[in-house]
C-alpha cells in the first residue's frame, strides 16, 4: 500500500507547526493508497474529530491531545487511531488491519497508538489516561 506524500506532509504540519488539531486517513482500494481525507483546525474540539470518523467505515486517524498534567503543566501528545468499527465491510477492515503498521511507519513522532471498534473505545477519558 502507497502512502501519499501528502500524508507525510500534513502530519509534519501537525508535529511541528501544529496547525491541524487532527488527520483523517482514508485508503483509496483503486489507487492501492492511502490519502488525507480530512483535516481539522487547530481550534476544532475532539467532538469535531469524532464526527469526521465515519460510524461504517474504516479510517486511520492522527489527533494532537492537549492537556494539563497533575503538577499544572500544559502538554500534549500525539494519537495514532486505528478505526475499525464492527459495521465496516470485513475486506476494509482487513485491508486497514494489514496496512496499519507500514503506514504508521512513514508518521515519525507518533507517541501513543489507539485501536477503536466503536467510539467508547476512543473516548475522551481514553485519551486523557493513556496522555499521562
């Protein structure tokens, strides 16, 4: 599977301008590729992040989760997501599931990987206990 060098561009973005708040990735099956789909700003909230997940089909995604630590210091970290709901198609998700970690590969700086077959398994509480 090809990884379009735009993927790799936007999630630079991402790291080290921080001008998306999150990356949508979908795998275009004709093409053998995968492609940015969507791309959120920085001051789009993880309810708007959620949204861009499709409820029956598979995606990866990449979201930058800012938070504060128990000692009051802000900080933030980067979230891989591998969305495979149980409603997708089972040659999407085994294509997604095949593919998942060549691509993670070519997104250097990647800090914390998340599986999800439905949304509780992303929820933000998951995120604020895997941040610290």
């Amino acid at each position: 599977m090809a990884v379009h060098d735009d993927c790799k561009l936007k999630f630079m973005e991402l790291k080290t301008k921080r001008t998306h708040r999150f990356i949508v990735f979908k795998i275009e099956e004709k093409q053998k590729q995968v492609l940015v789909e969507k791309l959120g700003e920085p001051v789009q909230t993880y309810e708007d992040f959620t949204a861009n997940l499709p409820a029956d089909e598979c995606r990866y995604a990449v979201y930058d989760f800012d938070f504060v630590t128990d000692e009051n210091v802000p900080k933030s970290r980067i979230f891989f997501i591998a969305w495979s709901p149980d409603t997708a198609k089972v040659r999407s998700k085994m294509i997604y599931a095949s593919s998942k970690d060549r691509f993670k590969r070519e997104l250097d700086g990647i800090q914390i990987e998340l599986q999800a077959t439905d949304p509780t398994e992303m929820g933000l509480d998951v995120f604020k206990s895997r941040a610290n």
